[in-house]
C-alpha cells in the first residue's frame, strides 16, 4: 500500500503515475462494478435507496456524464485532490458526491460520519468487495476515513485540498471553514436548505384513482426516507386552489394507507418529538388546528403561507397552506430553498412559477417520487464541472 505523507505545505503527495485522468476507464470499470453490487436483489430489499445509488452508477450514466463533461473550447483536467465531509443523516450522499468527483479523475478523501447508518456500512462492504479486484490505483487515490473531532486531521485535510465539500447545514459550514484552505483552493458547500411540496386541487380531482395513489406513494419514499430530515424531503403541503378540504382529506387517507402498506415506522420517542414540535408550533400563533390519526403522520392547518417552519418537526409532520395559484408562494421562497416537489400541474404553469422565481429561490422542480433522486445538477451546482478545471489553448 502506498503510503501518503504530509509534505512541508500540507500536501498530501502521492507517486506521479497514480493520476487519473477525466472519466478514466478503471473509476468507470470500478464505479459500475460497484452499481451491481448495489443492484442485487437482496440489497434492494434491505436498502431501497441503494438501488437509486447503483442506477446513478451504471456504466450508461457514468458514460453520460463523461461526456457532458467535454468541450471544444478548453481542455478539461481533474481540479485535482477533494476532501469530502458529508453530512451523517443522509447515508448515501457522500457516494455521489465522491462518485462524480472520482469520475473527473481527482484524489478523494471522503470522511464518513460515526453516527452513519446500516446503509453506509452496506455501501462500504460494497466498496471493499470491489476494491479487492480494483486497479490498485483506485486504492491508492480514494480514500475513505471515520474520526471523530480532530482539528489536526480536519486542518491537515483542508491544507491538502484544493476542492473542499462541505454537506451538512449552516453549522457544519462554519465549523468547517475556521480550517484555512491554501490561496489556490476553494469549498464546494451544501448549507442548510428546505424544501417543499404543491398538489393542484385542479389536477388531483381530474387524476384516475390509480395516478392518485401514485402520486401518494412517490410523496412517500420522499418524506420517510431519510425521517423526512434530508434537504430535499417536503416540509410543507401548499394545496393550489380553491375549496381543498376534500383533497387534503383524501391526500391524508392514502397517505396513512401507503405508510401503512410500505411498513414506515415513527418510534415512540419520535412521535413524542413531533407532538412536542407540532404544540410548539402551534403556540406561536401559525397553526389553527392539528391532527395525529397515527404515530406516522402529523396533519396541520397553517395560517398563512410564511408560517411554514424551515426546521425539522419530526417525521411524518406536515403542515398544509392553501393558496390561489403558485404565483402565490413566490415572495415566500429565498435562497434558502431547494427542491419543491408537484403533482397535478402543467408544465407551463411550472415554468411560470421559475420565471417569477428569478432564481431567487428552489433550485429543483420536481414531480413527487423524485425529491430524494440525486442529479448530478443539485442545489444549483453543475456538480460534474466544479470537480474539473479548464485549461485552454488558443491556435
């Protein structure tokens, strides 16, 4: 194994034939034996989520990205080393990010959370497996590291880089960044964000029964995944349009249903959370009424649209605001703002809702059942391009 070593300017150096090149024929060979692995029945079963993990990795995606990434006006290399640190409530976040960053041919030093879930330790079984039979060169370029707070190794890291990742909200941002990175380098940041979902009660009254309950399922793989605490799970329901009792009625039915039928479980101590969160909530004047038909979901009535809480209430908690028309949520939406989720609305209608946006606020407009599905476009980053770096020539 080589060993790396601190160099006198923090550089983590390694032997000159170890480069990678952009979209190297050994990451995508690994990448994709990775993705069977990941695509196997019996971790689909365990983990659901890998399976959207191992689609993003196959060779046809992988493939697809490489050549995204190709220009005529410039020559594309790798920015060179990344240090990643990915937050520890979304389990599969960190192999996207390193996937893409690996597939633009840079070193990566990824640091896994200690309080990661099953899933990541299913992920880097998978990893381990694949590395056995890998080029060792992958071995020598990507690493994968678990510490808990040491701002040696953090600032070492960070002087190492020349591309720092930061998921994981506000805090861990700030935390990160009292760690200098050298003149050259700069971060790559992933603050905390909301999100939110519409259904048209236009739309919802004219769907078949079966496109409803469709609808219903795709809302909740994005909200119980992750315990609705991932930056892309909706927070609050806008209903769009007149006289919406009965939608929401409805809407609220299949919701317990599906949850039901899909096996989504609220521990005793999360559902106490919730109520907890729900009353305090309602103690500030934002909510006029509440529901708990169950452990699983939470139901309340907002007064107006800039009630909706940004924090997370626990899961299975969903305030409802009805509104006219989409145009109607615009001065609500900031920066802060990431995927809005939709059902029952047209595409122009859609389209009209990101102009008056401006790009002020969301950056994905997404159906429901697509929320959690990581794209190599996120939080308005061209994730793919900020891993590389330009050189160009002029004949």
């Amino acid at each position: 194994m080589i060993q790396y070593r601190f160099g006198a300017e923090g550089d983590l150096t390694a032997p000159s034939d170890d480069r990678l090149t952009v979209g190297d024929p050994r990451v995508i060979d690994f990448l994709a034996k990775l993705a069977r692995k990941l695509l196997t029945p019996a971790v689909a079963r365990r983990h659901p989520e890998l399976g959207s993990l191992g689609f993003f990795l196959r060779p046809a995606e992988l493939n697809r990205t490489v050549a995204h990434l190709q220009r005529d006006d410039a020559i594309v290399f790798p920015r060179g080393n990344v240090f990643h640190i990915p937050p520890a409530n979304v389990d599969t976040i960190f192999v996207y990010s390193w996937a893409l960053s690996a597939l633009a041919g840079n070193h990566n030093v990824v640091r896994i959370s200690e309080r990661s879930a099953t899933a990541a330790d299913t992920i880097l079984t998978a990893l381990n497996e694949v590395l056995a039979e890998a080029d060792p060169v992958i071995g020598r370029t990507q690493r994968m590291i678990t510490y808990g707070r040491d701002d040696k190794v953090t600032a070492a890291l960070s002087n190492w880089a020349d591309l720092r990742v930061i998921w994981g909200g506000d805090s861990a941002v700030e935390a990160i960044r009292k760690h200098p990175l050298r003149p050259s380098a700069r971060d790559l940041t992933f603050p905390d964000r909301t999100s939110w979902a519409a259904l048209s009660a236009a739309g919802w009254r004219a769907a078949e029964p079966a496109r409803r309950r469709e609808a219903v399922l795709g809302f909740t793989n994005d909200s119980y995944w992750f315990d609705q605490a991932a930056c892309s799970s909706p927070r609050t329901v806008f209903l769009v349009g007149e006289n919406t009792d009965d939608v929401r009625e409805e809407f609220i039915e299949l919701l317990l249903q599906t949850v039901g039928q899909r096996g989504w479980e609220i521990d005793a101590a999360m559902a106490v959370e919730k109520r907890v969160n729900a009353y305090g909530l309602a103690a500030t004047g934002a909510v006029s009424a509440m529901t708990f038909p169950a452990n699983s979901v939470t139901a309340m009535s907002l007064n107006t649209v800039p009630d909706a809480p940004r924090r997370w209430i626990g899961a299975g908690a969903f305030p409802f605001a009805e509104v006219g028309s989409l145009l109607e949520l615009v001065p609500a939406m900031n920066r802060q703002d990431q995927t809005f989720s939709h059902f029952g609305f047209g595409r122009d209608e859609l389209r009209e809702f990101a102009l008056a946006l401006g790009g002020r606020g969301v950056d994905r407009i997404v159906p429901f059942g697509s929320a959690l599905t990581f794209g190599s476009i996120w939080d308005g980053y061209d994730l793919p391009r900020e891993f590389t770096r330009l050189t160009t020539l002029v004949e």
